[in-house]
C-alpha cells in the first residue's frame, strides 16, 4: 500500500503567474514631488527639460543659471550628491536661467519605466509652462529611418497644441513607426493630456556620442538659451555618460 504522506506530491496545476495571484499586492510608492525655493517661478514661458547625456552635459555649460528646487523620488537615495549641484548626481535639478522665465530640469539618472508617468506628472503640472521642450535620444532599434554610421539624427514630436501655433524647434518628424519610450514619451503624454505645447526632440546615437552636440546646442540657443558647446565633445569621447548611461 502506498504512503499518502511521504509520496511526492503531484506538480502544482497553476502556472506561476497564477500563484501571484494570491500574494498579497506590493505596497504602492509614494508620489514623486518638487521642491522649490520661494522664489522661483512655477509658471514660466519655457520648461527645457534635459534627459540625454549631450543635453545634460550641455545644461551644465549655461552660465547664469541658478539652482531653485528639485524633484524627489522617495524611493531612491540621496547619498553622494554633492551640496554644488554637480553633472554626476543622481539628482533631478530644477534650475531658473536669467529672469527666470525659463526652467531647466536636468534628469540625471535613468527613471525606471514604472515611475516615469509619475515623474512626468509631477514636472508638468509642478511646473505649469506655457511651452514644454524635451531633449531625449532614441534607440537605434526603436528608430525606423535610415541610419548612416555614427552620423547624427535628430526628429521631434509635438502636441497638438503646439502643431496648430507652428513648430517651435526647426528639425524633421519622427517617421512612421518609430518608438521612444520612457520618461520622454512619458512627459509629451502627459503635454497632450494637459492640451500643453510641448515638443519632444530626439537625438541619436542613443549613448549621446559627441556626434549629437551640436545639434542639442542648436536647438538650446533656438530656444534663447546661451550655452557654450566647445569642449563638451570631448567630455562626452572621454565617458561623460559611462556611469550613468551604460
């Protein structure tokens, strides 16, 4: 007669994604938030915000700028950010340039895709602009134009909003069937659903290789922001991006 208790026990009829189903759910994150100084201002003409590693080492060339707040997520630690605002915090810097009328946001670590609505959320409705300007970069797998070497392409998007006024940043569409994923796309959703005119321009190589500098630079001193674009090549040849992009 067989031993009911010590026989091996016949393999679990659910699949593994039926077990999760009775665990209990994971507690939800707490909402990013902005910090701000008394005195900046929550309503400027222009919000640029930096994602790329050639915009952000570019934001840290504008002169006059001057650090008024910051985005928190509570889930990630602030050790090692530096009391001066450096390129190599993992830190979201909020900056004002001249008389404030535009905001720099400087996204300076990767956000994970399950928190970028809601840092998109907290920046455009923290930050009520009348015009919003996103400087990403795309994958080469996500793009379907042609790409030639390391020669670099830039394509926007652009709300609704913002196609009827008439296109703020001078570069080609994004061609049919192209991806971008992330806090970019995250933030010109969030554009459209707040019916904000905003534009999303992307740059590749996707590693922010010097080739894309110039461009980034172009589109910055089209928008009225005076950056300096000599030497960042180099900084971004010598691994600017390595630590944090890799």
């Amino acid at each position: 007669m067989e031993d009911v208790l010590t026989e091996t026990p016949p393999p679990s009829r659910f699949f593994d994604e039926d077990l999760d189903n009775f665990a209990a759910p994971s507690p939800l994150l707490p909402h990013p938030f902005l910090l701000l100084s008394p005195d900046a201002n929550p309503s400027p003409d222009l919000l640029l915000i930096a994602i790329s590693p050639p915009s952000l080492a570019l934001v840290h060339r504008i002169p006059g700028k001057t650090l008024i707040g910051t985005l928190i997520l509570p889930e990630t630690p602030l050790s090692g950010t530096a009391i001066v605002p450096s390129a190599r915090d993992r830190a979201i810097h909020v900056y004002a340039v001249g008389n404030g009328k535009t905001v720099l946001v400087a996204v300076q670590y990767p956000i994970p895709t399950e928190r970028a609505k809601a840092v998109a959320r907290a920046v455009v409705r923290g930050l009520q602009a009348g015009r919003v300007v996103v400087l990403d970069s795309i994958e080469e797998g996500n793009y379907r134009g042609r790409l030639t070497g390391d020669e670099a392409v830039a394509v926007k998007l652009e709300t609704v909003e913002q196609r009827r006024e008439g296109g703020v940043v001078e570069m080609e569409w994004m061609p049919e069937g192209s991806v971008v994923d992330g806090l970019g796309a995250a933030l010109i959703g969030e554009c459209q659903m707040k019916r904000v005119k905003g534009t999303l321009c992307v740059t590749w190589p996707y590693q922010g290789r010097p080739s894309a500098v110039p461009i980034v630079g172009m589109v910055m001193k089209g928008l009225g922001v005076d950056v300096d674009v000599s030497g960042v090549e180099a900084e971004l040849g010598d691994g600017f991006d390595s630590d944090l992009y890799t």
